[in-house]
C-alpha cells in the first residue's frame, strides 16, 4: 500500500478495494463502505468514480459472487449519477446474501435507499432504510437519511424520533 502511494500519490479509496479484493478482509471492506455511508459527498462523474467503476467490473468478472464488489460499485455508480444501475448493483448484492452478512445486507440497504431517494421514490427509499435499520440498529446513516424524508412528507414525530436516535448514535 505504501508503495502505491508513494507512486501515484493517495489512491482512491475504491480502488485500494478493487485492488484488495482479490485477497479481502473483513475489516477492510467495512472500512470502504463505511467511509462511504458516513461521507455523503456530492455526486460527481469525475475520472476517480469511473476508473473504480471499471476496476470493480474486473473484480466481479473474476469473483462474481463477491457481495462487497457489488456493494463498492453501487457506491461508485451512485457517486456518478448513475442512481438506476447502481439500484441493480445493490440488489445484486442482496441476493447474494446467504443470510450471514447482516451489516453488509444493511449497507446494501442504506445504498439502494440512498438511490432510491436520489430518483424521488420516496416510499421504496423509506422502505429500504427501515430494513438497513432493522439489520444494523446502529447504522445512524440509516436513521437520518429516513428522518429526512419523514420530514419532507410532514410526518415530523416520525422524524424527530430518527433525528433523535441517529443523533444519539453519532455522539
């Protein structure tokens, strides 16, 4: 890793896990993802997002059961506005899920809900959080992105409670 940087300065973080995934780790995937989930950045379509969009192709050519993959390239597509084919990457990586990959099934959760809030469909966006939450209670992301849309349809106790827990989780 360090000789990564040493050579092409600090790579993106997508691509040190296109690279890793080849040899993964647990605590290296949660990592990714979770320097996802907490960032929230802007959507962008720069050269970063595209070049780990194509590194993660070859990732799942080569593994294509490989949950996490799925997972950093929805994150990836998302990244680049391309809110409908990651929707597909999200849900590729649910059903890869044989039921012991709860954190990872919630994270693919919270990513297509993500999605599904970016496109306006709200209700299937809300649905996806209360599962992401249901799988991962201590998901905060999850907690906040639900409370804001509660807020947006005027159900403010609703929101107020997932502001309220997110916060709580946060600190």
């Amino acid at each position: 890793m360090q000789r990564a940087k040493s050579i092409c300065g600090t790579p993106p973080p997508l691509l040190i896990a296109a690279v890793l995934a080849l040899y993964p780790t647990a605590a290296m995937a949660d990592k990714m993802q979770d320097a996802f989930f907490q960032s929230r950045r802007p959507v962008t379509a720069d050269k970063q997002w595209q070049g780990n969009v194509a590194d993660l192709d070859r990732v799942i050519k080569q593994k294509p059961d490989y949950m996490e993959a799925y997972i950093m390239r929805g994150i990836a597509l998302h990244k680049q506005g391309h809110n409908q084919i990651a929707i597909t990457d999200f849900t590729k990586a649910l059903a890869l899920d044989s039921g012991d990959k709860r954190q990872l099934s919630a994270k693919s959760y919270l990513g297509r809900g993500i999605c599904y809030r970016a496109l306006g469909l709200d209700q299937k966006a809300i649905s996806d959080f209360g599962q992401s939450i249901s799988l991962d209670p201590g998901l905060s992301l999850a907690y906040r992105e639900r409370a804001v849309l509660y807020s947006k349809q005027g159900k403010r106790t609703l929101a107020e409670k997932d502001y309220e827990k997110a916060l709580d989780l946060w600190m």
